[in-house]
C-alpha cells in the first residue's frame, strides 16, 4: 500500500518547490491522494478488509483537513493543485 521511492519522487518533482520539497502541502496531498487511489483498489477486490476501510477513511479526511489548510492560506495554489489531481469533479 505504500507509494514506491521513483513515484514519490516524481510526485515531488511535480508538485514541489524543488526535488527536495516532500514536505509542502502540495506535496503531501498529491502523495496522500496516490496513496488513497492504490488503497479504494485494493478495497475493490477485498471487500472485507475492515482495517484498510478504516485506514481509506482516516486518510479521506487528512486530506480533506490539509485541502481546507491550502484553501484558506492560498486559494490559487488550491485551485491549481485541485485540477491537477482532477479531484472535486
């Protein structure tokens, strides 16, 4: 379930200030939402799996609580992050 290094590094690439840059908002929102894509996969197959259910939920609203960050400190960047992720339709 977890992202493997040349993908977080082009998530990084892609959304950070630099190649250094895993710490921004940007950043970490991209990788949660990669993280959140590989898990509602995995859910697809093992519906039973309560635990990843849980852990799908948790990460739902850590990036629902960073996205509402971003929204009020820089409506831009959150627009701009929103469309690149083609997330909230």
């Amino acid at each position: 379930m977890t992202i493997n290094l040349k993908n977080k590094q082009e998530l990084i690439k892609k959304f950070g200030k630099n190649d250094k840059d895993s710490g921004s908002i940007e950043v970490q929102v991209a990788m949660l939402s990669q993280k959140i894509s590989e898990l509602t996969e995995h859910l697809k197959s093992n519906a039973k799996d309560f635990q990843a259910k849980r852990g799908l939920l948790m990460m739902v609203g850590k990036r629902k609580r960073m996205l509402a960050y971003l929204k009020d400190a820089n409506l831009e960047k959150y627009r701009k992050l929103i469309k690149d992720l083609g997330l909230r339709g």
